[in-house]
C-alpha cells in the first residue's frame, strides 16, 4: 500500500485510482502489478525509426573474429 501511495507525487491521485481499478478488473491485487500499469502509462509511444542516408549505409559489413581478441591477450 505504502509504495502504492508513493506514486501518487509523480503520477497523480487519478493515475493511480485508474491503474488499481485496472488491476482490481483483471484481478490482480499487487503493488508490482500497479506500479507496471502506472509505468506502461508513463512511458511515451516508441520513437519513429528514422531512415538512414544511403552514405552511412555499410558497404562491407564487418566480420566477427574472437580471434583477435584471443591475440591481445597472448601479447600482455
């Protein structure tokens, strides 16, 4: 109840009255479950992917070698 509570500083009295009536309708009586309802609330929609310029795109995509890695540790 108490961490409940906290939120209500940051999200407001009616952001948190919705998500435990969200919660109580789904049946789900839990502060870890009001505290993901007040957070999937707070956070904005994804970004918008930008296109990347032809110029930046690689031309030659690197190779993945460990085995310069396994050379750096012999050589200290």
């Amino acid at each position: 109840m108490v961490t409940i509570l906290g939120c209500v500083p940051s999200d407001g009295l009616s952001a948190v009255e919705a998500a435990c009536q969200e919660a109580l309708d789904q049946g789900a009586c839990s502060a870890s479950v009001i505290l993901n309802i007040l957070a999937r609330r707070r956070d904005p929609a994804p970004a918008a992917i930008l296109q990347t310029p032809d110029a930046l795109r690689l031309t030659h995509e690197p190779v993945a070698d460990c085995a310069r890695y396994d050379s750096l540790r012999r050589a200290s």
